[in-house]
C-alpha cells in the first residue's frame, strides 16, 4: 500500500466500523425484548394467538430433602410429582414430570407444547400410595402460578419453576 493510500483505506474501515455499529445498535438484544425492557410485538402476519411452550424444573425446598433412608420423601421419583394445568377455555391437562429426584438432591423437568391461548394457572402435588393427599404442594414465584399465553413473541415460550414445599392447606 502506499502513502496516498492510507488515508482512504483508514476513513474505509471508519465507515466500516461505524455502520456495523449502527447495526448492532438496532437490533433486539434477546427474544421478546428491544433491549430496554419492554416487551416486542409481532406485526399483524406473525401468528401469536396459538399454542405456547411452557416447562421448568421442580425441586425440593431444602428442608424436605431426604435426610435418611426413612424420610418419608426419601423413595419418591419424578413420576410421583404431577403438574395440573387450568386453561381459560375451561381445559384441565395433567402434566407428568421426568428426571432424576435424588430424594430431593436432584430435580424433575416438565413441559408443556400445546398450552391454549389465554391465561392458565398451575398446581401441583405428589401422588404416591404413601403420602397423604396434598400434604405437599408446588409453589413458585410467579403470582398463583400463573402464564398468559399468546399476544407477543415473548409468550410463546415461557419457563416456570416449582419448588416442593409443605401445603399450606392439610387435609383438603
């Protein structure tokens, strides 16, 4: 390259540079945001009223996990742990959790594809021959557990986590 050169190569790579960063500027930092917090519409030719995606995993409370071999949370497994999801077209799924519990150690995975649009609540229980019925419940950080489903991009997928946690409510 020679000397006459440099100059225009230099205000080349600041036009370069300066574009790239115009670019970046514009785009949306993650699904369902523009960067500032707020949530993205769809425009009017992207489906958003249908079905949504919500899963999470559930874990114990602290002070559930198995201590022994006697606890009485100590033999169960993921398949003792069953989500109820209530959709507001009035449709009650029951969802079943995989993974490995650990007596509590461990954690379960659930989730849900077809959830209808609108808003659906979760609840949640263990199920096992040995367990008085809702003695234990799922609670999680999200206001009655709930999602609402279909409206922007951001709610196609959603993650809720539950924690296992002695009911409030005995023998119901």
């Amino acid at each position: 390259m020679t000397t006459s050169s440099r100059p225009a190569a230099s205000w080349f790579v600041l036009l370069f540079l300066a574009v790239l960063a115009g670019c970046a500027s514009s785009r949306p930092e993650g699904a369902g945001g523009d960067g500032s917090g707020t949530t993205v519409t769809a425009p009017p030719h992207v489906r958003v009223d249908g079905p949504c995606w919500v899963g999470g995993k559930i874990t114990f409370d602290p002070s559930l996990r198995s201590q022994s071999p006697n606890d009485e949370l100590a033999n169960i497994s993921c398949d003792n742990v069953v989500l109820v999801l209530k959709a507001s077209d009035g449709s009650t799924k029951l969802v079943h959790a995989d993974g490995v519990l650990a007596a509590g150690w461990g954690e379960c995975h659930y989730q849900v594809t077809d959830v209808p649009p609108g808003p659906s609540t979760f609840s949640g229980k263990v199920v096992a021959l040995s367990i008085p019925d809702y003695r234990y419940s799922l609670v999680s950080k999200v206001e009655f557990n709930a999602v609402k489903c279909g409206g922007s991009l951001a709610s196609l997928n959603q993650r809720l986590d539950f924690v296992l946690n002695l009911s409030d409510v005995q023998g119901r």
